[in-house]
C-alpha cells in the first residue's frame, strides 16, 4: 500500500546500480506505474491520501508545458491573472447543476484556531462561481468584451475513487480559461482555439495522439451548454482517458451571476462565455503511452533534459583528459538550445549512470570514452529505440537537434500506431464487450449525445457483461478502472453514416458515431 510506496528510491552506495523497475509494463500495468514515477524521482509519496510531492523532475514538465501554452494563448489576447482559492457557499451553490455535478468532492473549512467560522468556505475545485461575481462588475458594455482571462492554480477535488498520481488526486494544477463574449458564435471560436492548443500540447508536445469531439449531455460540464474534449488511449491498460476539456457554457452563468453588458443598439444582453483547462494528469498520460520496461521514455520537447554526457571514465582515461573535451560537447548543445547536462560525478561508475539516466528517460545519452577522445567522436544512444550511433564532434549540436526532432516524431508514430491498431467500428451489440476486452476503443453508431437514458444502458449492460465474462459478481464502486464503457466523446471526424444505419443500444435510427471505452 501507501506506506510500502512511499519509501522513495535509495542512494546507493558507490558504484552500485540503483534498484531496476520491479515489475514489466505488460504483466502489472498498476505496479509498473507506481514503480516508475518514483524510480524515476517524478514523484513522492505524502501522509495525505490522494495528494503528492510533484519533484523538480515532473514539475519542469509543467513548466515546459506552461512557458509554451502562454506563448499559444497570449497570440489570442488570453490575459494571465489569479483568483481567490476560497468561495463562499451561496456563490458556489448559485448555479444549480453545476453545485450539484462538484458538490461531493467539494472540501470544506469549517474552523480556523480554536474556533468555528460562521459560515463554512468551500475550496476552489473549479473557478467559474468564483471569477463570474468580478465579471459581473467589469462588464457593463459591448466594448468591455470579449474578457479573455487565464489562470494557473491548484484545485482540490475530494474524489472517493481510488487516487493514482497524476491521473485522478485529491489536488491538483492547472491552467483554467474564463472568457465572455458578444455572441454565441464568439464564444465558440474559443471553445475551439482553446481545443486546438489542447490537441497541440498532447500531440505536438507529449507525442500522444487525440482524438478531439464533442462530450454527449451526460458526460458534459456541469452547468455548461455543450463540452468539448480531446481523448487519449493508453495502450498498455486499454484505457481511454479524458485528456482536456473546453466547453461554452452559454449564457447559464452569466444569467445567475447577471453579466450583461449593452449592445450596440442600447439593449441590455447576456454575455456567453466559455472555460477551458489542462491539468497535471497530461504528465501521467504522457508517462503511461511512453515508459518501457526500463523506466520513462520523454519525448525531446517537454525532456526536464534532452541529452546527458557520460564520460568512461577508467585508467584509460581519467577525468582531468575528459573534462575540456566533455565540457565542449556541452557548449555546443546548451549553444543549439539542446538542454544538456555533463554528469562527471565521481562516485558513480558509468553503468550506474547510464541506468539512472535511462529510468529518468532522457531522449540521447552522449558516451564519451578514450577512443572518441583520439578520433574526435562520441557515441550517442537513442532512449526510445536503443539505437546507438557514432558522430564527429563537429557541428554536433547542429546534428543532435535535428535528431531530437526526428525521435519526438517517431514517437508520436509509434503511439499513434498502437491507437489505431485498438480503434474498431463496431455496429451490432454482439461484438460490443468482445471488443471491449481486447482493449479496444469502440466507434458505434449511436442514437444522439440527447439520450443519457441509453447511455446509462449501456454502461450498465456492458457492466455486467464484462464482469460475467470474467467470472465476477461484483465491481468495487470506489475503482477508478470500471469494466463499465463510457462515451468518451462524437468525434469532430465522423465517417459515412449509411441510411437506415440503427443506433447499437436503441436500435433508434442512428444520427452519428460515437467512441466508447473503458476509461480512467
């Protein structure tokens, strides 16, 4: 459990190799995961449950992320700025089907000292309740909009299902957007910018692919109008996972927070407004599509470190001979914009490096050893694939960067591939579970994202199905990885739909497709 966890990865003592991963990725997908986010120092474990220690080695991932995606939302005029963490209860509870979609995993704090506050406040697990009150006050004008604002913070969720880190924990970062515009059609333009970057940031930048839709009224935001989502698969569990969302909320908050603003003509309106956000679970997605039986494998662009030099130090070569030609190498990277580290440290002999550098992921490993040092070489190892090549020294830089490009390429190949090789089309119910089984992704015909009732059949058969298959009777409710399916969204790229094609639940005309998955 939690205490066995937590014991982080020992120092060892000189010259020996630190622990290897305990378990394979295709025999103990769990065990894997928690193996490697604390072998590869990402994480820590903490006394509170469901919360944890983010380590310079994820964090710098975050802000990796962060430094690009400011970047992207600046282009758009999307202002950065911060709200309270706290909301009282009656703005919290103001919009109805939103208070009741957060209301069980709402934390509460009740005392401060010895003392009981008047009245309990609620902490933040979004900020639309909290921001939409000051919107309210700026906005009094159609000149005032649109308002594009932008903040990165921490939430809390109190979440019962089991926590795992990254994906599913009781706090969490984020970037969430809040926007306020004119029109519907405004409002809508970034819903999909904001979408746009998302799907950027997983395939661009974590070499995840997405598939972008929209969520059905069952599954979208709580209080909003319609939600829009990129889905990720992880192969090696089967899993679909939500990987960000961007929804238009319509004019549903702006009615109870009463933003209106006067038109053109001198008429009093209902602004539309939209919220966005990204969290921290895009580093666990990114960890679980990449990691190997050896520990992370980073794609090059959000790698804390993109290359580390590692000279073979022996009576050959000594330290001080390694130094100045070492030190080079590294100018020439760091001078390429290559984030690149010389490891020199004396206590650890070379194989202890390489297998501490190779958990921790990083994209090239540069070995330098007294034969490179003669002919003006180094050998330069690939994470990903193993592959192992020898370069001159000249112009080395230069060559490296295009390699880091080419790898953050095959990567997202290479997940794309196993994706798609689990995304079926299937149209009659039969096939449906059998599907489910094999770790598929299933796209349906489906009787329209309206139909929760149909919805909740579906779950609740595939439920069944799925545990009657196995020779079980009963799911823990507090598990985070159901057998149930879920509707991950209706893809924005829909194939043909034949006339008179039957919706597989209802067996309702069908009016698109839909992707279903087992999900975290």
């Amino acid at each position: 459990g939690e205490k066995q966890k937590s014991k982080d990865k020992k120092t060892s003592k000189k010259g020996e190799t630190l622990l290897a991963l305990q378990w394979k990725k295709s025999e103990n997908f769990a065990m894997w995961y928690s193996d490697v986010i604390v072998l590869s120092e990402m994480i820590s474990y903490y006394d509170i449950s469901g919360c944890y220690i983010l380590r310079p080695w994820s964090y710098k991932i975050w802000d990796l992320i962060q430094n690009w995606f400011n970047g992207e939302i600046e282009k758009y005029d999307v202002e950065n700025c911060y709200f309270p963490l706290f909301v009282s209860q009656d703005r919290l509870e103001k919009e109805k089907d939103h208070v009741e979609g957060f209301a069980p995993e709402v934390a509460w704090v009740t005392r401060s000292g010895d003392g009981e506050l008047a009245k309990p406040i609620a902490v933040r697990p979004t900020s639309e309740t909290i921001m939409y009150p000051a919107f309210s006050d700026w906005i009094k004008s159609h000149r005032d909009l649109p308002l594009k604002l932008n903040q990165w913070s921490n939430v809390v969720r109190w979440e019962f299902k089991d926590p795992t880190p990254f994906l599913r924990s009781r706090e969490f970062l984020w970037q969430e957007g809040h926007t306020a515009h004119v029109s519907h059609a405004d409002a809508n333009v970034m819903v999909m910018q904001a979408l746009e970057l998302y799907r950027r940031v997983y395939e661009e930048l974590l070499a995840v692919p997405v598939v972008p839709g929209y969520k059905t009224e069952d599954e979208k935001f709580a209080g909003g109008l319609q939600t829009t989502t990129v889905e990720a698969y992880i192969a090696g569990s089967g899993r679909a996972i939500q990987g960000a969302t961007s929804h238009n909320l319509g004019q549903n908050f702006g009615k109870m927070f009463d933003i209106t603003f006067q038109d053109e003509g001198g008429k009093s309106q209902t602004a539309w407004q939209t919220s966005w956000g990204l969290t921290t679970r895009s580093i666990g997605v990114m960890i679980m599509v990449h990691g190997d039986d050896k520990g992370l494998v980073m794609p090059p662009r959000i790698a804390p470190l993109q290359a580390v030099i590692v000279p073979i130090i022996s009576k050959k070569m000594k330290i001080e001979d390694a130094k100045a030609y070492c030190e080079g190498i590294l100018k020439d990277l760091t001078d390429n914009g290559i984030r690149a580290k010389y490891d020199d440290r004396m206590m650890y002999n070379p194989g202890w490096k390489y297998n501490h550098w190779e958990q921790k992921g990083v994209p090239l490993r540069i070995e330098v050893g007294p034969r490179d040092l003669e002919s003006k070489q180094a050998r330069v190892v690939s994470r990903y694939n193993g592959d192992k090549e020898d370069f001159s020294v000249d112009g080395l830089g230069a060559c490296l960067k295009e390699k880091l490009d080419t790898i953050q390429g095959a990567m997202f190949e290479k997940a794309k591939a196993a994706r798609d090789e689990h995304l079926v089309k299937v149209t009659e119910w039969k096939d449906f579970v059998p599907n489910l089984e094999l770790n598929n992704l299933v796209l349906t015909p489906w009787c329209g994202g309206e139909h929760k009732d149909w919805e909740e059949w579906v779950k609740e058969k595939s439920r069944a199905e799925s545990l009657a298959a196995r020779g079980e009777a009963l799911e823990d409710e507090r598990t985070a990885t159901s057998v149930a399916a879920k509707t991950l969204c209706i893809p924005f790229d829909q194939p043909e739909l034949p006339e008179g094609t039957k919706c597989i639940a209802s067996g309702k005309p069908a009016t698109c497709w839909c992707l279903w998955g087992r999900s975290y």
